[in-house]
C-alpha cells in the first residue's frame, strides 16, 4: 500500500483550509456579482448585526431584516420587504445592473428595492456595527441607507425628519400585526408612531 508523503497531507489540508475559507468566512458587503441567498447572511464587521432571511412564528414565509447577532438579543430592527414576503426560501439578496439593492425571488422577480434613482453601476452594499445598511457608489459615497428607511425600531443615530423642500418624510411606522409578529401574525405596514411637522417639532399621533 502507497504511503502518503507529509507533503501531500500538508496540501490538501491547505487546499481545504482554502475552500472552507471561501465558503465559511461571514462576509459585510455584497456587490453585483457577490449576493447572499438563503440562508446565506451579511455579518456587519464586529459581529453586532446580521442581515439575511427569516421567518416568524407559525409561517413559512420569509422576509429579508437586519436582527442582533447575539443569540439574547435576537430582535429584529429592520425588515426590507415586510409588504411583500417571499412565499419560499428561493430568494436573494443582490445588486442590480443599475446599482439598486434588490429582493428577488426564485423566478428572479423583485419583490422590493431600494428604487434610488442615482445609484451608480458599481455600487456596494456594507451592513455596518450600528445596524445600518448602507448602499454606495464606487467613490464610497452613500446613495441609500436602511437608516433613513426605518420600518418598526428606533435605533441610535436614526432621525426622524421631514425634508422642507421636498416634503419627504422618514417616519416610524408600526402596528398591531408587526407588534405581535413574535406571537404569529405578518409584519405589514401600520400606522405612524413618530414623524416631524414642519417647524421642526416632533408629532406622535
């Protein structure tokens, strides 16, 4: 019987060390060609926050958020496509030709983005240790961030404003069906619980 030389041993454990390396290692940014799909996640550098898919409680529909990745702090802060759930754990998360961060489904139809109209060809999305994702050009300017797009959290450094000019609005938006999402229901749009009026004065309806 052949006797396998130490060089031989030696190279193949580099060579799994390798692969495993390529498909072990938590990434924080996806590019066009560098998507997750399910159960694949995004791990914000330290560790803080996770960004992939999951599912509530007595479903089996799956949403794309951002949650703590300590196991006690699970909570989920951020939820991309809460309107329109994926039916199956098909999904992707990715970015488009035109530089959008997108949630597709297996038959590669999207089911929410982040719909900016001068995002750049080679954007890059990077989930950061505050929590925030944050799509941006090639420059490394930020065309759009989940913390500016908040669906049921408040988190530090979020601001809640209305843009003058614009009249654009970032507004904390919850209810009941979100509130009870831990115990079964679907996290779909709800009312507002905080905005700004004009004046600068906060208004909690």
């Amino acid at each position: 019987m052949e006797i396998i030389s130490l060089k031989s041993v030696i190279a193949l454990l580099l060579l799994l060390s390798v692969i495993c390396f390529g498909f072990c290692t938590a990434i924080n940014t996806m590019t066009s060609t560098r998507f997750i799909e399910d159960p694949e996640t995004l791990v914000s550098n330290g560790s803080a926050f996770k960004l992939g898919f999951l599912s509530l409680a007595d479903s089996t529909n799956r949403y794309v958020g951002i949650w703590y990745s300590t196991p006690s702090l699970s909570t989920v802060i951020w939820v991309a496509n809460r309107d329109k759930p994926l039916n199956d754990s098909s999904g992707i998360v990715t970015i488009s030709e035109d530089g959008n961060l997108l949630v597709m489904n297996g038959q590669k139809e999207i089911v929410w983005s982040s719909n900016v109209s001068n995002a750049s060809a080679n954007s890059s999305a990077q989930l950061l240790d505050s929590g925030n994702l944050v799509l941006q050009d090639n420059s490394g300017s930020i065309t759009w961030e989940s913390i500016q797009h908040p669906s049921h959290s408040l988190l530090p450094n979020m601001k809640i404003s209305t843009d003058t000019n614009t009249g654009e609005k970032v507004v904390l938006t919850v209810g009941t069906s979100f509130v009870l999402s831990i115990f079964g229901s679907v996290p779909v749009k709800g009312v507002t619980v905080a905005q700004m009026v004009p004046g600068g004065q906060p208004y909690c309806p």
